[in-house]
C-alpha cells in the first residue's frame, strides 16, 4: 500500500499540475547489485514479482477510474538483463524507454526522497546520474523520516536536470523490507491486509504461493 499511495497520489498530482500523463509503468527490476544475500535471488524471482505488480497496477487504474492499461508493467529490464551477467542500471532503463517513446514526451521518473536525504543521498552514487538527468524529469515524493537535502537536489538542477518535488503527497510509513520480514516471522497476508498495509488481490497471491512466510520460496 505503501508504493500505491505514493503512486496513485503522485499521479494525480502531475495532473493537477497540468501534466498531461500517457501512461505509467511500474518497473520491477530483474538483476542489481547485491546488498548481502538478500538480493542474489532477484532474477528467479521476477515472475511472482512482475504478476504482483500487475495486481497493484489494476488496482491503481480502478481506484483512479482509469482507462485499463494506464498504469501497465513493464519487463524491460528483463530484457536488458538478457544474454549478459551484468546488474540493471536505471540509466540504460531509461534511454531505452526514451528511445522507445513518442517524439517529445518527456519521461517522469518517480524517486522516494529516501534516494536523496542525507549528508551523502544514495542518488549521487548511482549509474550514470547524468545520463538519467537527461532523459527523465527526476520527480521526488516524501518520505516519512527522509527530509530533502536541498542543497544535492539545488546542485542536480545546477547540472541540468528537471526536478519536480510534490510536497502534496502524503506516502505512508510502510516498509516492505519490514512487510518481509513480518512473513518470514510466521505473519500471515490476510492479517496484513486486514491492517490496511496489502491490498486483497497481493495478500491472496503471496498465500497461494507461499512467498515470503517461513519456508517461502522467495528470499529478495
């Protein structure tokens, strides 16, 4: 629920604002960079992770009465991941969705202001930081407990970039990695969900696979 209200509330924030929006896509990632052993199953476990994406992107589209296939998931990073050991990298993501899209659209690209809070934000050491300034307006929604550090986000506009702060959205203080966590611990779906932190249609899916919960197949 946590990444649906920040992207349910950041949509129509845009348009309030006057962006025309064509679509949206939610990218799960196929292959990064490791942080410890919880990240090395990531490409084995895209398909449940993909599916369950495609659940929060159908609930976006009637929660927000849009048109079916507005909010859509996309496997381009499986795609890029193909026939190389490589990690994906947000930057080649993104150009290539670039290359891909109509002649002038501009690409949003959607951060949480954990990405760029702190004394050092994590965004300063991604990939290629330039090339992603290039090609996406980088768009930041709140975080709970991550203030913006202004002065990074001043010196990425410095360099060029399109930054759109939305103030207005009020994401709430879910973690996954804690949602995780919580299942592992013997937690169930439904009680998540009866907490308002799963919405039915993921707290149904990861019961009938057994994802997450003690003995689960999935371990990212």
């Amino acid at each position: 629920m946590g990444h649906i209200e920040m992207l349910s509330q950041a949509y129509q924030c845009l348009r309030d604002r006057g962006y025309r929006i064509a679509g949206a896509l939610l990218i799960p990632v196929y292959r990064r960079n490791p942080v410890g052993a919880s990240k090395e199953r990531l490409p084995e476990t895209f398909h449940h992770r993909c599916i369950m994406c495609q659940l929060a992107a159908r609930y976006i589209n009637r929660r927000l009465a849009l048109p079916k296939g507005s909010f859509a998931v996309s496997s381009i990073e499986a795609e890029l991941a193909r026939g190389r050991e490589a990690p994906n990298y947000t930057a080649e993501t993104l150009s290539l969705l670039k290359a891909r899209s109509e002649p002038g659209a501009e690409l949003v690209f959607l951060i949480s202001s954990e990405l760029v809070s702190g004394v050092d934000p994590q965004f300063g050491h991604w990939y290629q930081v330039d090339t992603i300034l290039n090609v996406a307006a980088l768009t930041i929604c709140p975080r709970p407990g991550y203030a913006l550090n202004n002065d990074f986000v001043g010196s990425l506009v410095e360099r060029g970039a399109h930054v759109i702060v939305l103030p207005e959205v009020e994401t709430p203080d879910i973690s996954a990695t804690d949602l995780r966590n919580q299942m592992r611990a013997g937690v169930s779906p439904q009680t998540l969900e009866q907490q308002g932190l799963l919405i039915p249609s993921v707290a149904r899916y990861l019961a009938r696979h057994s994802l997450y919960g003690p003995g689960g197949t999935v371990a990212c």
